[in-house]
C-alpha cells in the first residue's frame, strides 16, 4: 500500500513537472512573439522616421537649389547695374549685405 502510495505521489509530481514546464515554454512563447512585434514596430517607426527625414532633406536640397538659382540671375543683374532685386531682397536693410550673402552663397 505504501509503495502504490508513492507510486501515485511521484506521478502526481511527474504530472506537475510536465504541466509546469508546458506552461513556462507557452508563456515565453508568447513573451517572444510580443518581442518580436515591438522590434517590428520600432523597425517600421525608425524605417518612417528616415523616410521622411529623406523628404525633408530633398525639400531643403530643393529650396536651396532655387535659392541659388535665385541669387545667381539676381548677381548677374546686379552685376549688369540693375539693383532692384537687391533692393527687395534688403526689404529696407543693407542691400550690401544681401549681394554678399549671395555671392556666398552661389560661390560654395
């Protein structure tokens, strides 16, 4: 009677043993899939992030072509005797200061 009773005590733990470790392999099973769901969503957050860092990088490369451009025609009026865009540029300043920040900026 003893011996059965053992029987059933070690298999009661067996059993115990097993549901245990079933449980801790679903339970970081699924601790796995949440971490694998918050690297893809820092991975699309970061992949958005430079996506429109890009965008904003061609915006300014854009700006300050047409900036240059803008300088350039303005500096070869300027240069022909023509002091009107200069002179808007200043908007009531010193119209000097704009023809230097343009040649600084078409010569970089």
């Amino acid at each position: 009677m003893e011996d059965a009773l053992h029987k059933s005590v070690q298999i009661l733990i067996a059993a115990a043993c097993v549901v245990t470790i079933a449980a801790g392999s679903i339970w970081l099973m699924d601790r796995k899939k949440q971490a694998e769901a918050i690297a893809a969503k820092e991975a699309a957050d970061k992949a958005r992030v430079e996506a429109t860092l890009a965008v904003l990088e061609r915006q300014n490369r854009s700006r300050m072509n047409a900036e240059i451009d803008a300088c350039r025609a303005d500096l070869e009026a300027y240069d022909s005797g023509s002091i009107i865009a200069f002179v808007q540029r200043a908007k009531g300043g010193d119209m000097l200061a704009e023809v230097n920040k343009c040649r600084d900026l078409v010569n970089r």
